[in-house]
C-alpha cells in the first residue's frame, strides 16, 4: 500500500509541476530561441539530479524516528497548504488560472524582453527563464521524491518514477506544441495533497511515538477520510458568498465558482496573474519574479530585494500561507511524543485532529481576508 501510493504521489506531482514548467519553456522557444531554451531546460534537470543525488543519500543518515518527524512535518504543513488553495479555488474563494491564459502572458513578456549573449548562450534570457522554471517547479518534485524515497527505502524507484513523468509531459508537449490545458493539473494536484497531508499525518505520528492501530493499512483510512472532509468543507464554503474573481483569461467554462470538471489546483504558476495586495497570493507573486517572469513596476531591483524575494518564495514553500497551522503541527508532535513517553497507547489520534481542525481554521481565516 505505502509503495503505491508513494509511487502515485511521486507520478502525479511531477505530472503537475512537469506541465506548469513545460509553459514556460515553450513560451522561452516560441518567443525567443529553441536551442537556448532547451539549454536552459538541460541545465535545471542537472541541478535536480544533483540535489536528489547529495541530499537523497545524506538524508538516509539520519535515525529513522527523527527523519519521520522532520519529513512528516514537511509534508503535513506542504499538504496541507496545497489542501487550502485547492478548496478556496473549489469552493470559489480563490481566481481558477488558465494555462492558456499563463502561456499567453509568458509569450508576451519573452517577446518584450531584451536579448544578448552570455556564455556561449545565444539568447541568455531564453535560457535563464526554462532554467529557473524547470528549477522552481522541480523543486517541489526533489522534495517529494528525496523524502518519500527515503522513508520508505526507495530513492531509486521515486526517482525513476519522477523522471518518467517527465517524459510524458515532455513527449506530450512536442506533439502538441502548445500549452497543456487539457491536463486535468487541478484534479491530480488536489489529490497529490491529499496524499502528502495523509503521508505527512502517519509518518509524523510514527516518529512522535505513535503506534497505529493498523500499521501501515491505517492509510486507507486516513487517504479517503481526508478526501472526504475535504470535499465537505467545500459544499460548505460554497454555500458563503465570494468577492473572487476568476482569472483574466480564464476559459468561459470555468468562469464561476465549483469544479467546472476540474479541481482547481492548489498553488500558483509560475505566470498566473497575482495580486501583491492579496496575503495568500503575495508570496506566489514572489515566485513569478524568480522565475523570470518579472513584473515591468519590479524589473529594477537591488540584491537585497532579490534576496528578501527569494527567501519569501522559501517561506511560501515550506511555511506556506499560515505560520498558525507549521506552529500546530510541531505542537501535536510535541504532545503525541509526551503522551507515547508516559505510556499512553492511543497517542495517533493527536496528529490528525490537529491536522482536520487546523484546516477549516486556516481556512475561515483565509475567506475573511478574500
């Protein structure tokens, strides 16, 4: 069960994040020069290979119950963040995206761009926008597969599963030649964060010193149980009226509030609209910077700004949209450890009470703020 799931996860999330990166790229070569960009794509699978590479194997040498703490941890607070967008946007609290729309504003900000060489580079902004879009999408995929590979003793096999959804996004894109809108994005990332909230809850607990009542089969508990209470709690915010507004550009189909055929995904492209203005979409604003992608009013930025910039979009990564909900979950591993230390047996329930009730807190907050 751990096995497949944790293929599953890998697989989808890749999927998601090999699509967002893959617009980016073909905005770079439609717009500017194939050759640079397809260097630049080249360049950020290497810095990848190289993080799975160093920090795969030094991960592994850390004691089993501390790394399950650590990892799931990440992955509680990760899940859980991309849980809350992907409701907001269910539910209507949050502007749906179009890759179309996002492939559209990427195409014209390459073409207005200046070029020049570097490096042996002929179009050297070609190459810094697939580079850092790969890198920043992939990101997450590192994390996913160094974490889950490790916990379960299958580096190799995550890995191998992570590169073979990149393939398929890449195969699909040169027969497209386009931006991939019809790839279901929003349903798979919904459910990839499921699955790292529900990875995130048994892995965390396990290290606490939480013994499940059914080992490891407690998964197809707490996967489905974490679906549902996700899918109720957007009937209910459904219910509240929305000052969101959809996405410039979004398809006439998913104008509205509610599915649309679709979940709507749980974090930004690196090309969606954002406003600065916005608490939950600020930090998203600083991705799209990063990526190269960057706003005319921000093109002009010194190194500290760049550097405040980029340590924000690892704030919104690991911490994500609400400090409360990081600081909740370190304290029901602090309770769950103290309830396993004096011998109480039934320690696994703490971890994902916290984690059911921090969500709809988290997220009443959010929709007061939208």
């Amino acid at each position: 069960m751990n096995t497949t799931a944790l293929l599953l996860s890998v697989f989808l999330a890749c999927l998601v994040e090999a699509v967002e990166a893959a617009t980016i790229v073909l905005a770079a070569g439609t717009a500017r020069d194939w050759r640079s960009a397809l260097s630049g794509v080249g360049a950020g699978l290497v810095v990848l290979a190289a993080v799975v590479i160093v920090f795969g194997p030094a991960i592994a040498l850390i004691p089993l119950d501390i790394l399950r703490i650590f990892v799931g941890g990440l992955l509680l607070v990760f899940g859980l963040q991309w849980m809350r967008k992907a409701i907001l946007r269910a539910s209507g609290h949050k502007a749906l995206h179009d890759e179309d729309e996002i492939y559209r504003r990427e195409l014209a900000a390459a073409r207005s761009a200046s070029g020049g060489s570097r490096f042996g580079v002929s179009d050297w902004y070609a190459f810094t926008l697939s580079f850092k879009g790969v890198l920043l999408e992939g990101l997450e995929v590192a994390f996913i597969v160094v974490t889950f590979g490790n916990i379960q003793g299958q580096l190799g096999l995550a890995a191998w599963t992570a590169a073979s959804a990149v393939a398929v996004v890449a195969v699909a894109a040169v027969v497209v030649r386009g931006p991939l809108s019809r790839v279901p994005e929003n349903t798979m990332k919904f459910i990839v964060g499921i699955m790292l909230t529900s990875f995130g809850i048994f892995w965390g607990a396990e290290g606490a010193g939480a013994v499940w009542p059914a080992a490891d089969l407690s998964l197809v508990v707490i996967i489905p149980a974490l679906a549902v209470i996700a899918l109720a709690i957007v009937l209910v915010l459904r219910r509240r009226p929305s000052n969101a507004t959809p996405a410039a550009g979004s398809a006439p189909g998913h104008s509205g509030p509610g599915f649309s055929g679709v979940i709507p995904d749980g974090g930004s492209t690196a090309g969606a609209s954002l406003d600065s203005a916005d608490p939950e979409t600020a930090p998203a604003r600083t991705r799209t910077v990063i990526a190269g992608v960057t706003p005319p009013e921000a093109r002009k930025t010194s190194v500290a700004e760049a550097l405040k910039r980029f340590g924000m979009f690892w704030y919104d990564f690991i911490i994500g949209d609400d400090w409360r909900v990081a600081l909740a979950v370190a304290a029901s591993f602090a309770v769950t450890a103290a309830l396993s230390s004096a011998g109480f047996e039934g320690s696994w329930w703490v971890v994902p009470a916290v984690a059911v009730l921090t969500l709809p807190m988290a997220l009443a907050r959010l929709v007061r703020k939208s």
